[in-house]
C-alpha cells in the first residue's frame, strides 16, 4: 500500500512521511510532559474514590460483602434463582483465592460504571436535542467503537503513565459509546403524541425532558448500561497490561507463563462477573419497562 501510495504521489518521498510521522510522535511527547502532571491532577479526586472503593471491599468482612451483593442482586433481578447462582459463583471465587482480585475488578468496573453514566447520558440528551451536536458525535462513537482496544492504551500510557488511572480512562473510553447511542436513540422514541399533550399543558423543555423523556427513555437506558458494563469487563484483561489490578492480570501472567489452570480459573471468574452483571440490569431494565407499559395502559 505505501509503494502504491508513493507511485501515485512521487512528490511524497518516505523521508516526508517519516518527518510528519516524527513531528506527530514529537508534538505529543511534547504535550504529555508540559501537561500531563495537570491532567493527572484532574483525576485525582476519581483516583481516591477508586482507592477507597477498593479498600473497602477487601478489607471489609467478607460475608459482610457477600450479603451486600446478593441484596443488590435480588433487588435487581427480583428472582431468587439469579441470587443463589450468584451465591454459589461468590463462593467459589472465595474458594479458589480470586477474593481480592474479584473486589478489585468490581470497583473499577463500578466507578468506570458511574462514570459513564455520568458523562454518557448527557452526551446523550444532547445529542438527542441537537442534529449538530448528533451529526458531531456519531462519527466520533464510530471511531470509539471501532478502534482497536489495545490502541487505546498507546496515548494514555503517552500522557499519564501506567497506573489506575490510565485503565480507568481506556477503559471508560471503550465502553462509553453504547450508553450515549442508546440514550439518544431513547429519547428520540419517545412519543410524539405524549409530547404533544406536554406542550398543550403548558409543561417547559426541562419538564419534558425529566418528567417525560428521560422516564419513557429508561428501558432503552438500562439497555445502554448493561451493554456498558460488558464491555467494561471486556476491556478488564487489557486494561491489566498497563497495571489496572484485578481479574486481568493472573489472565495476563497466565498467558505469559502458561499457566492453564489459573487463566481458566480467572477467566470463568470474570465470565461469572458478567453473567451476573448482565442479568440484573436486563431483568432491572425489563421490570421498568413493564411498569412503564402498565402506567400507559
């Protein structure tokens, strides 16, 4: 392809593409060290939190956390079948040493969680609102998509090191984009006629959008979250190579040594993690919108 391209473009020598390739790896270095430190600093109060999170789940007792969760569970999915499975996958996380690791990995899955929440559905009202602002984002979110996860991880590393931080924001970049789709495209589905009605009872756009958009919206939301949370799990293993503690680095050192059984066992631990993950927000999302169907009716 680059002989094609210089055929076609003689007055592109490959000392000119070398030089920009240069100048573009020379400009960001340049950049990473004059605000790098400030752009860190930025994170600094998510970095707490994360840390805190963390300590709090290893150090706390863990049946203690154990009843936490399958509380959460239930509320969640309602159903006691999808609480004693996550029961029994607890256990034997417990069991097989992956306790740690585990609390590890649900902490940064949680706050990437929130965090995408946080900046996804706003990103997703407005897009909701504005043609322009769709018409700016969408190929944006197609780039995020498409990329190769692993490409995430050169710039971040570039600019802030290797730490928590770095494997939050890769992994946060990753799985962003299917919460801020799945809110516009809620929002835009909603009812014509309902909004209609809004208008003739005299109710202003903020009204509209928390008293009617947002709660007609919330099924396909969750939808957006649930698909967020997979593929924050997914990124889990990579987001490993740069020092994000968890699931992903036994997985990590597995394949560097070898090392059958622990990649099975870590591996299934987080498959367990996204199967539990999945069928609560699904059965969470699917009770809201019968709820919403039965008010309706």
């Amino acid at each position: 392809m680059e002989k094609l391209f210089l055929t076609e473009f003689p007055e592109l020598s490959r000392e000119t593409l070398r030089f920009i390739k240069k100048g573009f790896d020379t400009s960001y270095r340049a950049f990473s060290r004059e605000y790098g430190d400030n752009i860190e600093a930025v994170f600094d109060p998510v970095l707490y939190f994360l840390v805190w999170f963390e300590k709090l789940l290893q150090n706390s007792p863990w049946p203690l956390v154990l009843i936490c969760f399958l509380a959460i569970i239930y509320f969640g999915s309602r159903k006691i079948s999808v609480t004693i499975g996550s029961l029994f996958a607890f256990l034997l996380i417990g069991i097989f040493g992956m306790w740690e690791d585990t609390m590890s990995t649900v902490s940064i899955i949680g706050v990437c969680t929130l965090l995408s929440i946080g900046i996804g559905i706003p990103v997703g009202v407005m897009m909701a609102k504005s043609e322009r602002a769709q018409r700016i984002c969408t190929p944006i979110l197609d780039v995020m998509q498409t990329m190769p996860s692993f490409v995430y991880l050169i710039p971040v590393v570039m600019l802030l090191g290797i730490g928590k931080i770095p494997g939050l924001l890769a992994v946060v970049i990753y799985a962003i984009p299917p919460i801020i789709r799945l809110t516009n495209l809620g929002i835009r589905e909603v009812d014509s006629e309902v909004l209609e009605a809004a208008d003739a009872f005299g109710a202003n756009p903020r009204q509209k959008l928390f008293q009617i958009q947002l709660p007609l919206a919330l099924p396909t939301i969750f939808a957006g979250i649930n698909q967020t949370i997979m593929m924050a799990l997914a990124m889990v293993v990579i987001a490993s190579m740069i020092g994000v503690k968890g699931l992903g680095q036994p997985v990590l050192k597995a394949i560097t040594n070898q090392y059958f059984a622990m990649g099975l066992f870590n591996g299934l631990a987080i498959v367990a993690l996204a199967i539990i993950f999945d069928r609560v927000s699904q059965s969470f999302g699917h009770r809201i919108q019968q709820h919403r169907s039965g008010a309706r009716e």
